[in-house]
C-alpha cells in the first residue's frame, strides 16, 4: 500500500509540473495540497479524483477547460508524457519573456545602430546584392557636452541652451536645527514611538526616528562680463537664468570695471528678456576688470544681505584683473570669512596647458574652496554633483 501512494504522489507532482508548464500558476503548495486530498477520497473513483485535483490546483476558471484536457491526457498514460511536455513546453512558452526580449532587441537596434540597404558600389559583381551595413551611432549630447563654448555654432548653442533648460539642477543643502520624522538612524522620535506601541496586540516594537531638516543654501553668483569672458558669458548667462528659476535664494551680480545687481532680471519668465534687459543695465559689458574694486563694493553694500545661511558663492572669472592686487588679496580674504564655501569656475582651466602665472590669479586661488573649468557643459553637470556632495558636517554654519 505504501508504494501504491508512494507512486500516485509522484504521479501526482509530475502533473502539477505539467500544468505549469502549460501555463497554469502552480506552486508547491498547490501540489501538496493535491498530494493530501487524495489520501481522503477513493483512488478508483474516477470522477472525486479529478474534482480534488481540480480543486486543489485551479484556482482561475477560465483554466478549466485546459485542466480538463490536459487530466485525460496525463491520466490516460503517464509514461508517454515526455513528448506531450516537450511539445507543452514550446507551445506555451513565457509571452512575458518574448516581450521583454523583443523590446530589449529594439532599443538596442534604435539605439546603437541602423541598418543602410543598397549602398552603391562601384564593383560590378556586387551591383546586385543588397546588403546591410551596422552604422553604429553617437550620443550628440556627449559630443556637446565636451566641445567648448567658445567652440560652438549656432545650431550647438541652442541644443546647450535646450540641455541646459531640460536638465534638473540641485543647489547646495544645508541642515537645520529642527528635525522631521525621517528612516535614518539619527535620533530617536520618543513621542512617535510610544504612540505607535500603545496597543497591547503588538509583539515588536517598532521604533521611529527624527532627522534635520534640509534647506537650500543662499548661492550667490558673481559673473566677469568682461572682454575676455565675451565667449562663455551669454551661455553662462542663461544657465544663471535656469538655476535661479529651481529656488528663490539665487542672488545674481555681474562685475567688470563696477559691480550690478541682476537678481531682479534673472527672475524673468522668458530667457531672452532677462538677458536683454541685463545688456541694457550693465554699462561695463565687454570692458576691462578690477576684481579687487568690485568685490570691495561687494562685500560693502552686499555681503551682509545676500550671505546669511551658510551662501556659497560662485565667482566666474577668468582671473585676468587690471586693479590693485594689494586689494585684491584683502577683499577676497574678508570675502572668504563670510561665506560657506567659495568656489572659483575659471574656463581657462580647460586648456591642457593653463598656468596660474599671473598675480590675480595666484591670489584668488589662495582663498577658494574648489576651482572648477567652466568652458562646457560637463563642468556645469560636474559643479552640479559638487554641490550634492558638499560635507554638511564639515561646512556648517
């Protein structure tokens, strides 16, 4: 008796097999449900034996008629069921997997390559056969994120420009002193934690916990339109534009031979507007720089306003300064001391063979934080991830 059940359980597990490869949803659970419904009825009887397996392994109706089939063909002869499984198995093969595979074929094949029939060819042999060429395909947004501004056409300033505006820009973070509930182990959230413990049906307890609160940093951003700076400052001027339309803490300053305020003009809805009505307002466009003067008058009128809450400050210049260097250096110092972080983004620091040999430059580098390139759009994503990743532990204020 006990190898005539050993023997229907196996049989019994070889049809839940079967059935799955079908395409019916079949587990091992069902199986050994159907395995312990057999001990409880009469083997000989046909008719109870297909209901409890039916029962058991077929919980969708619309399978029904399938399970109907497949019973007679198992049950009718066991030993030949290899064949009718293998035929089962290519019949009814994974419609998930042919999409998936199908999809992933053809973003591969729109991605990376096309196909080019019937190029002409001057060999006579070959004039009449067809054939496909892989012509494997760029990224143009990698090949314009390396060109340099100075470099570009008209028709890569406007694809800059549409990168530029399509892009997410994050500003600097900085932790408050007040705390949000939050999954990081940071500090427990006592009041929280007895509140949602206070029922004695709960095994566990579960604990909550607090985390500061994250805020946008003031960024200030201090632009040279001067001479030198005439290739970079129209594209920079519109990223400006861009970072200041994600948050209200961006204070904008253009300096040449004086300093203007544009925050007010960088707020403009329209792009073109704003840089059109910034043209009109700085009277030192294209003009010479005396760096030390400007951010003098900086720090005198401005730094106690815009630099509360732990600002960065971007100055954008390519360090070329025509002023007193004695000034300089002071003005930069008390500048630093007011600030969380100074950043320096210079385009001349994409050239291979760029050397800090003039006096304002070899000053300025003295007190900033980080000097960046600024000639493409690749050091716009990278000044991007460095403001992701500034220490908030390490610069706090």
């Amino acid at each position: 008796m006990n190898k005539i059940s050993s023997r229907l359980d196996d049989a019994v597990i070889v049809f839940g097999r079967f059935l799955r490869q079908a395409g019916c949803p079949i587990g091992s659970g069902e199986i050994m449900s159907a395995i312990n419904a057999c001990s409880h009825i009469e083997i000989a009887n046909r008719l109870d034996f297909r209901q409890a397996l039916r029962s058991c392994l077929i919980s969708n109706y619309k399978l029904l008629p399938l399970f109907d089939q497949l019973f007679d063909i198992y049950w009718r002869n066991p030993d030949k069921i290899e064949y009718v499984s293998d035929i089962l198995r290519n019949l009814y093969e994974s419609r998930l997997e042919k999409a998936e595979i199908k999809s992933m074929k053809e973003q591969i094949q729109d991605m990376y390559k096309k196909k080019v029939d019937g190029l002409d060819n001057s060999n006579d042999n070959e004039k009449n056969e067809d054939k496909a060429y892989d012509v494997y395909l760029y990224s143009p947004n990698e090949q314009l994120k390396k060109k340099r501004f100075d470099s570009y056409t008209d028709s890569e300033l406007e694809e800059a420009k549409k990168f530029i505006n399509n892009r997410r820009w994050e500003l600097p973070k900085r932790k408050l002193r007040r705390l949000k509930p939050g999954k990081v182990t940071d500090r427990l959230d006592i009041r929280n934690t007895i509140r949602n413990n206070i029922f004695p049906s709960q095994d566990f307890i579960k604990l909550n916990w607090k985390q500061p609160k994250k805020r946008d940093r003031p960024l200030v951003v201090l632009m040279d339109v001067s001479g030198s700076m005439d290739h970079y400052t129209r594209i920079l001027m519109h990223f400006l534009h861009t970072i200041s339309s994600k948050g209200n803490k961006v204070e904008g300053f253009t300096f040449g031979t004086r300093l203007t305020r544009i925050t007010r003009f960088i707020k403009e809805k329209s792009v073109n507007d704003s840089i059109e009505k910034i043209n009109s307002l700085v009277q030192d466009w294209s003009g010479g720089t005396k760096i030390g003067e400007t951010i003098k008058d900086f720090n005198l009128l401005w730094a106690r306003r815009v630099l509360g809450n732990g600002a960065v400050v971007l100055i954008i210049t390519d360090g070329w300064d025509t002023g007193n260097s004695k000034l300089l250096n002071q003005e930069f110092d008390r500048l630093r001391k007011s600030c969380n972080r100074l950043i320096w983004l210079n385009p001349n620091l994409g050239y291979q063979d760029f050397e800090p040999l003039t006096s304002g430059v070899q000053i300025i580098m003295k007190y900033v934080d980080n000097f960046l390139p600024i000639h493409n759009l690749k050091c716009l994503t990278d000044l991007s991830d460095l403001f992701l990743s500034l220490d908030l532990k390490k610069y706090h204020n």
